[in-house]
C-alpha cells in the first residue's frame, strides 16, 4: 500500500511546499492579469495499476489554469483560456508519444487559446491556438484531466493547435477548426492536418444532438495516419440522469471503420458523487477480415467544494485482442 | 537504491496530505467550462445589443449584507468570483444579465436572469435545468408573473421565511409551485447581488 500511497503523498507534499508562493501570486492578481480575471493551479497525481505486468505506473501534473476577458468600453473583445501543465511520468509503459519514455517530464497544453469575440457578439468568433477537436460529445464535457474519457482515442487526438471560426445561436452552436494534427506539438516535420467541425442544438437543452467530421492526417509515433469521420452524438438529461451517445463511421488509414460509444452516469443531488457505466465498439476492416474491440468502463469520483476531486475506473476489454483490464485511480486539486 | 523511509516520516506525510486536502480554497472548475451566456442574451434581448463582462469578488461580506435584504442569502460556495453581463443598446446602458445557480432536490439549476436598468426583471432562461418541469410552458408561466417586478413587489410573492409561497404567490402561479418558489428566490438573490456586488462598477457605467 505504501508502494502506491507514498509518490502520491510526496507529490503533495511538494504542492504544500508551495502553498506560500500560491499566496504571493494571488496579491499580484490584479495588477499581473488586470480585470475580469481568474487563475488557479491544478495538480493531480494518477496510479494506474497495469495488470499485465502486475506494476504501478505514475502520472503527476501540475498546471495553471487562467481565464481573462478582454473587453473594450463597452463590448467583449476576446476570452484568453491558457493551461500550460508540467506532467511526469514514472514507470509508465506505453507513454504518449510526445513524451521520450515512460519516466520522462514535459511541458503539456491542455487549452491555451484566444476567442475573438468582438465581431458580432458570440456568433462569429475566431479562435486562435489549442483548443478541443470539435467533435462529437468532447465539446460539451470537460474531461480535460480526468480519467473519464469518450471517444477521443478513436481519433488519436484530442486537442490540437490551429484556427477555428465558432458561435453560438439562439438555437445552434457551432464550430468549424482547421488544425495541425500533432496535438501537444507545436512544431512537427510531417505536415499533419485536421479539418474538422461540428454542429450541434443548444447545449443547454435537457436534449442535445449534434453531427460532426473529422478528416485529415493524424501525427502519431510512426508518422501520420489518415482518419475520416462522420459523426453523430446525443446527450439526454433526466434529473440526476445522464446519457450519452455517440457514433461515428469513416475510414483509419485506409480501413473501413465504425466506433460507437454510450455512457449512463449519475450525479449525487448535491453534485458531489458522480458513478458512470460506459460501452464502447470499434469495428475495423482490415486485410485479414473485421476486427472488432469492445470494451466497458465503470467509474467513480467524488469532490469537495469543486476543489479536491478522488476518482477512480476500471476498464475492461472483451475483444479477441487480449488486452489487459486497466484500473485507475487519481487525486486532483485545485488552488 | 531504495531509500527507506521510516514509518513516522511516512505517517507524518499521510497526515499532512490528508490536512492539506481537506482544507478547500474555495477553488472552481476548470475555467475552459466556463461559457457566456450567449443564447440566453439572444434570447432574452431581441434588440440590437453588444455585452461586456464585468467579473467582481462577492465576498463574505456581500453575503451577509444580502442576508439583512432576504430571510436567506447565496451559498457559502458561491463566494467567489462571478460575471455580470452589462448589455449595451445604440452606445446606451440596456440592461444587465447574471446567471445563477439553485439548488434543486435532483442538482443544481442555473438560471440566468435578464435585468432592466431600473432593476426590474426583463426575464430569464434555464441555462440548466435537468428537470422535464423546466420547459417552455412552465418557464412562460412564471416570467408572466415576476416580468417587469422590482425587488420589494417580487418579495411580496414569498412568504417571511421565504421558505414557500405567499398567498399572494400561490394565486399568481398557475403551474409548478415549488419550480416557481425556486426560481424566485434565484430573481430576488441575483437583484440583490448585483447592486452589493457590483454597486461601483453600475455607478461607473452609469457616470459614463
């Protein structure tokens, strides 16, 4: 037990060694960051047992979250979001391919962009930088940082740098990117792109449906893979009551595909308590016939004062592939 | 080389990180989530308008002076920073717009309210309600009855508790009481609010 507890305690250990510069920074709030300002640092520390080879891997991250409004006299001109984290891994198995190794550091960018909003009053706006993929159920769930996850993985990608035009209608919202295709990377020699866009009801509805795509060359370990992507995805409010869905059918490198995604969760009344229950397919053609992944994810989180957040999940897939379960745990907290 | 930590040093570490832990900063969720209230305004203001943010600290202090206006006043949690929407008609002030949150039996409801420069309610708009009640219908219903109210004829509708409907109240909504009682003490939080909150920022815009 001591094995998994004590990096996660040293981990924190280090926040609390911090804490006093936390304070300092707050005093210069104001006159760092101006008005209508917000920031906050987020840390978590994740242990991922794998089953395979019967060993612990770590993840540590450290970021800082800040949100601004830019306005002029009398309108808005832009939101600048910007989450640069420090992320490190310890004994991790299969890294993210921006990542050297299985114990390497590196500079992560979760969001880091500029709405400019100041051409027609959030109908049209321009982004500029990292920001989410538009498509399918990403756009309307934060699950930046939490072991909860949809459908990104199918696509290989979850955000990306580039440019998007986006808005929001009475009725409609909507978002057209065209993006780099290297996710965390800024700079890349393989010239990489994703075009990709989704339209979706008012997200604020009880029901919300939307219809994406998603077509472009995908940075990965090996290169660039070509990913098409028809997207359909719904969301269904019911009291404590969420339903997700989401389908999608193209083409992976050439292959035909076909992923389809559903979730049930339930939020605890005073929003603390959160379990879900997620069923995931992936059929794809290759040479050899069809190959089909299945998997389910049950998960659980719980969070004080949307501060300090204990989550964990086991996930297990029952395709012919033979991979592992995967049971995660993660503490986050933010400042 | 494995270093061996003595179980004390372990313990004492446990224990910090368990004290650090619980003690909240009173923190948000990630601010990415964070969305203008864009299709209520449209909603809301047919007009031409344009909107700046202004962002305020409410404060303890805020609280408990919203206590001494209303038998109840705003979560502990909500201590913190909040948005006020200032429209703008033609270069002139129109009106404001603030979204906030209710609790409901099944979660939380986010309302955001349309208000005029006067301090009259123009309307409002379930930014979040996971409740079937929270539709079209019942909503028309009861912004028929709060449209156009100023804080003290709004106040009239509750009870001295403020924990139900006045008898006032009961007549006027046909559907939904307690859908009703919620969103109105929401409307008399947030008109209350916004002129402790950001009393100098409305002096400035109204200066200019």
């Amino acid at each position: 037990m001591n094995a998994i507890f004590l990096p996660i305690t040293l981990f924190f250990a280090f926040a609390i060694l911090i804490a006093p510069s936390i304070g300092l920074a707050q005093s210069l709030n104001s006159p760092l960051l101006g008005d209508n300002s917000r920031w906050s640092l987020d840390t978590s520390a994740r242990v991922n047992h794998e089953t395979e080879t019967n060993s612990n891997a770590y993840t540590y991250a450290l970021g800082l979250d800040i949100h601004k409004v830019f306005s002029s006299n009398k309108r808005d001109i832009g939101t600048l979001t910007f989450q640069p984290y420090v992320v490190k891994l310890k004994n991790v198995s299969a890294p993210p391919f921006f990542f050297d190794n299985g114990d390497d550091t590196q500079l992560n960018w979760r969001i880091a962009n500029f709405n400019y909003s100041a051409l027609s009053q959030g109908k049209l706006n321009i982004k500029i930088g990292h920001f989410l993929i538009p498509f399918g159920l990403e756009l309307n769930e934060d699950t930046n940082g939490t072991l909860r996850q949809f459908t990104f993985s199918d696509r290989g990608i979850k955000a990306d740098w580039g440019v998007s035009i986006n808005g929001v209608y009475s009725k409609l919202e909507y978002e057209v990117a065209l993006t780099q295709g290297s996710g965390n990377e800024l700079l890349n020699t393989h010239n990489p792109y994703i075009f990709s866009g989704r339209l979706g009801t008012s997200s604020h509805k009880n029901l919300v449906g939307g219809l994406s795509f998603f077509y472009g060359d995908v940075l990965t370990e090996n290169g660039v893979i070509e990913r098409k992507k028809i997207g359909v995805d719904t969301s269904f409010y019911y009291y404590q009551w969420q339903f997700l869905f989401e389908s999608s059918f193209g083409q992976t490198a050439g292959n035909d595909t076909i992923n389809s995604f559903i979730e049930a969760s339930w939020l605890e009344s005073r929003e603390r308590f959160k379990s879900y229950l997620q069923l995931g397919h992936q059929s794809l053609e290759v040479d050899q016939g069809k190959q089909n992944t299945t998997y389910w994810a049950i998960g659980l989180s719980w969070n004080h004062n949307n501060a300090l957040e204990l989550s964990a999940q086991y996930k297990r897939y029952t395709d012919t592939l033979g991979a592992e379960p995967d049971f995660s745990m993660q503490v986050r907290y933010r400042l | 080389m494995h270093i061996k930590y003595s179980s004390k040093f372990i313990a004492y570490f446990k224990i910090s990180s368990v004290l650090f832990l619980i003690v909240s900063f009173g923190s948000e969720a990630a601010f990415c989530s964070l969305r203008d209230p864009v299709s209520a305004i449209q909603t809301l203001y047919s007009e031409d308008y344009q909107f700046k943010s202004v962002v305020t600290d409410v404060t303890e202090a805020d609280r408990a002076q919203l206590k001494e206006e209303l038998p109840f006043t705003i979560h502990q949690s909500e201590v913190s920073k909040h948005t006020l929407y200032v429209l703008f008609t033609k270069d002139e002030l129109g009106g404001f717009m603030q979204a906030r949150s209710e609790w409901a039996k099944w979660g939380l409801v986010e309302i955001a309210w349309a208000i005029n420069v006067d301090r009259t309610l123009k309307g409002f708009y379930f930014q979040r309600c996971r409740s079937p009640q929270c539709n079209d219908v019942v909503a028309e219903n009861i912004s028929q009855v709060i449209k156009g109210k100023s804080f003290a004829e709004l106040k009239s509708l509750l009870s001295e508790d403020g924990e139900q409907l006045s008898e006032l109240g009961r007549d006027s909504f046909s559907m939904a009481p307690d859908l009703a009682l919620l969103t109105l003490r929401s409307a008399l939080k947030t008109l209350a609010i916004t002129d402790i909150s950001w009393e100098k920022d409305i002096q400035n815009l109204s200066l200019h």
